[in-house]
C-alpha cells in the first residue's frame, strides 16, 4: 500500500493509535477502531483531518490528530527531499 494518499497515511496512523491503546489496556482503542473502519469504507481521497470529519465515527479531536500526522508526515518528506 502506497503512502503517498492521505487516507493511506491517515488509515496506518489509525491502525497504530489503536494497537497503542489496545496495548496500554485503553479503551479509546475502539474509538480508533470505529474511525478506521469508517476510512477503510471510504473510497474518496481525503485531503486532510478535517475533510476526514464528514465520515461517520471522526469527531474534532481524532481529526486534529489526522492533520497533526499528515502536517508531521510532509515535513518528513520536505526533510527527505532536501539532500
């Protein structure tokens, strides 16, 4: 699976929140679980956290972390390039 679309990048953050939580005996972790699955239904590219809030099962805050991740993600990129 090609990192390069944003529900990409969104879908792996969310698989990892939610194997964190699980881990850490949390239960946010269905909240992670409900998200995913409602991105894995999607079949339009998502520009960014808050186009993510149209689905059902991502509120403010899980798609302030989406922002967050893609934000972190592009600047990861832009430092890749840059050699």
């Amino acid at each position: 699976m090609s990192n390069t679309f944003p529900n990409n990048l969104f879908i792996s953050f969310l698989r990892e929140k939610e194997k964190e939580a699980r881990q850490n005996n949390d239960r946010s972790h269905y909240e992670y679980k409900l998200a995913l699955v409602s991105l894995l239904q999607c079949s339009e590219t998502l520009p960014n956290g808050k186009a993510c809030q149209q689905l059902d099962n991502i509120g403010p805050d899980i798609a302030d972390m989406l922002d967050e991740a893609l934000i972190q993600h592009n600047r990861q990129l832009k430092c890749n390039n840059s050699f």
